[in-house]
C-alpha cells in the first residue's frame, strides 16, 4: 500500500512539473512574439508623431491642418486597412497551423488586390477633404484648406501602407517578427533624415511631411518584400504571384469587412470624444486635455496590442495545427500577461500623474486637469489591454463577425450614450466622457470573456481544418 502511495505521488510530481513546463514554454513563446511587436507597433506610430513634429517648425496653421489631416486620415483610411489586415491574421495563421504553406502567398495576394482596390476609392475622398471639413463639419477655412493640401500628398502613403499591412501580416503568421521589428526600426531612422529633407530643404513645407510618410512606408514595405522574396525562411510560404489569387476574393472580403468593422467601430468612438470636448465648456482646455490622454492611450496601447498579435498567432496556428488543448493554455496565459501588463503600466501611469501633463504642456491648469484624468487613464488601459488580448483570440479564431456587434453594441449603444449623460447631462466633463468609453471597454471584455469561455475547442478546430483544406489549392496551381 505505501509502495503504491508513493508511486502516486511521484506521478502527480511530476504530472505537476510537465504542466509548469508546458506553461513556462507558451510564456516563452508569447513572449517571443510579442516584445519584437511591441517595438514594431511604437516605432511605426512615431513616425506620424515625428512628421508632425516637422510640420510644427514650420508654422501653427500647418501644424494644425496636418494634425486635422492625420485625424482624418486616420478615420477614413489607415484605421480601415489596419482592421482588414485581420483577416490575413485568421487565414494566415490558420494556414500555417495546417502547413498548408503555400496558402499563405496566395492569401497575401488576395489582401493586396483588395486593398489596392480598396484604396481607390479612399483616395478619391481624400482629394476633397478640405470641402469635406468645411462643409460637413464647419471647420475653419484656413485649417481646412491646409488640410486638404496635406492629404492629398499624403494619398500615395495610403496604398504604401495597405501594401504594408499585408506583408506585416504574412511574416507575423510565420512567427518572423524580429525581421518586422528591424524593419521598423531601420525605416524610422531613415524617416527623420527623410522628413527634414523634405520639409526644410526641398521647398514643399508642411507637405514634405505627408510625402515622407509616403516614402517610410514604400521602404519598409520594400525591404519585407525583399525579405520575403530572398530569404529561405519564405521559400514555402511564397511561390511566386499566381492566378488563384484571383479566385474565392469575396471569402477574403467576407472575412476581412467585419475585421475593419471591429477597429473601425472602436477607433472611431475615442474620435468622437475630440467632437464632443469641443461641444463642453472651456472647450480648448477640454480638447487640450483630451488630446493629451489620447495620445497617452495611444502610445501605452502599443502594448497590449504586441501581446494581441502575439495570442492571435498562437491561436490561429494552434487550432491550424488541431491543438485544441495548446490553444486553451496560450490564451490563459496571454489573458494573465495582459492583467500583469495592465496592473503595472497603470500604477506608473498613477505614480506620474502629476508630472506627465508638463510634457505636453507649461499650463498650470491642463496639467492639474491631466493629472485628475491619470488614474481614469490607468483603469482604461488596464481594460483595454484585455479586450486587446481577446479581440486577438477572436481574429485568430475567425469570429471578426460576432465581435463586429459586439464593438458596435459597447460602444454605441452603452458607451457615447454614458459619455454624453455624464458630461452633459450630470455636467462631470471630460471626466465623463472617458469615464462612458471605460463602461464600453467593460461591456466589451465581458461580451468577449462570455464568447471565449463558450467556445467549443474541439468544433473550433474542425471547423478551421475543414475552411483550410476546402480552401487549399494544389501547390503545382500555385507554380
């Protein structure tokens, strides 16, 4: 009897220390990812901050109609492509996951045909920004006029950074993201030499900032290409363009609408809080502010969205590959990297309330008004960065679909509607309208935590193998 007691116990020894390895191993492998996306991310954000920079040296009416440009270049475009990169997240990861390898150039061509159509149109748009911010919106005719004549140079940036995303999203499938990283790095270097060529030295002012932006992205894009092209790292995933790229589009862009639907909804909702901080009392130190917590939020959110592109690889190339049980384990760990991320970067958030407001700023009462909104800030992200995390199961998943409602129902049905109450109604200001996007936030990340924990793992996993397979064509067809 204590023989077999004791051979019980050294079984669930080491039961215990095979499943604290298989944990240490997925921390391992997220954190691989993640780190290089996370440099990645906030290297490519820098690049729109340093343009602006630029363009603030050279006048305040060109500062404000290029940052008024950016806006709504952000809105209309970037945000659009960023969201329907996600579908090549679902596709591609998955493909891999099935080694199916071939598939992977054949989705990244599809996602460049539609993207590049895409991009058509937006660029029209673009063109009649200035009438568009005068008319529409009753902007200043300065600023919109100056607009305008920023983002029309900033057009070829638009199918430079669609081009972009597609190859971002290949090479993040296939776990290549330190070359992502090298690549961000090396282009952001070369885009302040670039922008103060073009600004101070080439006569074209404000407007060199926009054809820097163009020229950053075209070279990081062509250095991935070159990567892909050349290195054998790619050798199986990209077999050359094919004529298949040309069939089954429409299931790319079944997938890849919902996927803009869930950014698009999102981002679009802390634009309206820029709108609304105009509508409050003292509204150009409300927007100052609002504008200072934004662009915190925006540079801190860098974060959780390496570790969102981290879990969606891991999932999406786990149930490819039909491991049910790995992809369990790799989003409890991501979720409780996302919870230990929050918690920290809110505290430091916390811990400098009071002296973050004087980098942006020497006016007693912004930086009073921004240390009120710090530990707002703190929670928001801490929120944020779960759904970030979730969101990312989702892409990897493929649920873009459901996850569209869902973003759509937190923010516009609960939190614009609390944000307008509290700020106007209950008179608590920009307190109130940040105070209605973390309800959102919250609503958000318990729709999805109710979604995740549902799932069925194992259905998951046919579902994806069987799409995957019906998908795949012979890889002579590919030649």
């Amino acid at each position: 009897m204590r023989q077999l007691y004791v051979r019980e116990s050294r079984a669930e020894q080491s039961r215990s220390r095979m499943e604290k390895g298989m944990v240490l191993d997925e921390v391992k492998k997220q954190v691989r990812l993640a780190w290089p996306m996370i440099l990645a991310n906030m290297l490519q954000y820098l690049m729109q901050v340093m343009s602006l920079m630029f363009v603030g040296h050279v006048g305040e009416l060109s500062l404000s109609g290029a940052s008024m440009a950016t806006s709504f270049a952000n809105v209309t475009g970037f945000s659009l492509l960023m969201g329907m990169g996600g579908a090549l997240d679902t596709l591609c990861g998955q493909a891999f996951g099935a080694k199916q390898y071939h598939m992977l150039g054949i989705h990244m061509q599809r996602a460049m045909i539609t993207f590049a159509l895409t991009c058509i149109p937006l660029g029209i748009l673009w063109l009649f920004t200035g009438k568009i911010l005068m008319t529409l919106f009753h902007q200043d005719h300065q600023i919109s006029t100056e607009a305008g004549s920023y983002i029309r140079w900033l057009i070829p940036a638009l199918f430079a950074y669609g081009m972009l995303q597609c190859h971002i999203r290949f090479l993040r499938s296939q776990k290549i993201v330190l070359l992502l990283m090298l690549s961000s790095g090396i282009t952001t270097l070369l885009h302040i030499l670039v922008c103060w060529v073009l600004v101070f030295k080439s006569g074209l002012g404000s407007r060199g900032a926009a054809v820097a932006i163009s020229v950053s992205y075209s070279i990081n894009t062509l250095l991935l290409a070159a990567f892909i092209r050349l290195c054998s790292a790619c050798k199986a995933t990209w077999t050359g363009f094919s004529r298949e790229a040309l069939h089954d589009i429409v299931n790319f862009v079944s997938i890849a609408i919902p996927s803009a639907s869930m950014v698009c909804l999102e981002f679009w909702s802390f634009e309206v809080l820029v709108i609304l901080c105009g509508l409050l009392p003292n509204p150009k130190l409300q927007t100052a502010v609002m504008s200072i917590c934004l662009n915190t939020a925006a540079v801190v959110f860098t974060i959780p969205l390496g570790l969102g592109a981290s879990i969606s690889t891991r999932v999406s190339n786990e149930l490819g590959a039909g491991s049910p049980q790995a992809a369990r384990l790799s989003i409890y760990i991501a979720v409780s990297m996302a919870i230990l991320e929050g918690l920290t970067v809110g505290s430091i958030m916390v811990c400098v309330r009071g002296i973050w407001g004087r980098a942006y700023s020497n006016e007693r009462e912004v930086v009073r008004h921004v240390a009120a909104m710090m530990p707002l800030l703190a929670l928001s992200h801490l929120i944020d960065g779960i759904q970030c995390v979730l969101s990312g199961i989702a892409r990897g998943c493929g649920w873009q679909k459901v996850c569209a409602y869902v973003n759509l129902a937190s923010y516009y049905i609960v939190g614009i509607p609390t944000s307008v109450i509290l700020a106007f109604v209950l008179h608590i200001g920009a307190k109130g309208l940040w105070v209605g996007i973390i309800c959102a936030l919250f609503i958000q990340d318990l729709f999805l935590v109710f979604i995740t924990l549902r799932a069925d793992w194992e259905k998951e996993v046919q579902k994806i193998r069987d799409q995957v397979y019906r998908s795949t064509i012979p890889i002579d067809a590919a030649a």
